[in-house]
C-alpha cells in the first residue's frame, strides 16, 4: 500500500497469470471487513474474482446491492464500479459506490459538491438525499455496469 500526495493511495490488485487485472467480489457478509480491509492485500487476494472482457483501462471491483433506494438494483444485484482517484473527478448526475467511515458502503447519485461535501440521493425518491462530509470518505468507485441474476 502506497501512500501519495493528496491522500491518494496505491490499491493492491489481483491479476491472473497473464497479469490482466480481475475483478474482485465484496461480500455482502463482509461489508464492515471490506472497511477494515480495504488496503490489507491479503484481504484482497482473498476475495473471490470475476473478469469481464469489456472492462478495460482501470480498476474494477463488485459491491453486492441492497435494498431498494436504486432500482433497478436490488437483493442479489451487482454493482461493477471503476476505481476514482480524486474527488475533482466526480460529476453531478453520475452515480458512485461510497466508501465510507460512517456508512460503510452505498451506492447514490452524486447531486453536488462543495468544499466540505457531498450531496447524494437515491433514484427512489422514497428515500430523502443526504450529505457525506469529505473527511468521511475512504474510496469511490464510479458505476460502470451492473450484473443483475434476475430480470428487473
């Protein structure tokens, strides 16, 4: 694990025997051992993998969806999202997979940003959009795809 400038870091991967990149699952059972683990490379290697050919040029990992607040993602849903390096990367109306101190894990549309945070809401309008202070956030992956095992 690298520590560099701006709070950035260096994730362990995991790559195959050719030395392409996997995809590694987050357990659902393991939300809060994600948060403990997310930099410890043992915990990663230990992580089950999956490879889709048509994710290239970044960082990809799996977040299990939860609940209702993001349709069409519900129980049993996944959530493939890309590695963000910095926060000046992220766009209002994109959606995001938080890691967070306090939360843990979520997935929510960014609604906007300012010095001391961030506004998210989820697409059901259900649920009220809240803010997610900066010094909070541990990592952020951006939505890239999503592998539903049921029709929605």
């Amino acid at each position: 694990m690298l520590k560099l400038p701006d709070n950035r870091i260096v994730l362990p991967v995991v790559v195959d025997q050719q030395g392409n990149e996997s995809i590694e699952i987050v357990p659902q059972k393991a939300t809060m051992g994600y948060l403990r683990g997310y930099s410890d490379p043992d915990y990663i290697e230990s992580l089950q993998t999956i490879s889709l050919p048509f994710l290239k040029n970044g960082k990809f990992r799996a977040f299990p969806a939860d609940g209702d607040s993001m349709p069409p993602f519900k129980d049993g849903s996944f959530i493939i999202g890309k590695y963000m390096e910095g926060l000046n990367d992220l766009k209002s109306g994109n959606t995001y997979v938080f890691i967070t101190l306090n939360d843990g894990i979520t997935y929510k549309r960014l609604r906007s940003k300012n010095k001391a945070s961030l506004t998210v809401a989820s697409d059901n309008t259900f649920y009220e959009p809240y803010d997610i202070p900066l010094n909070e956030i541990v990592e952020v992956w951006q939505y890239a795809t999503g592998i539903f095992p049921e029709d929605f």
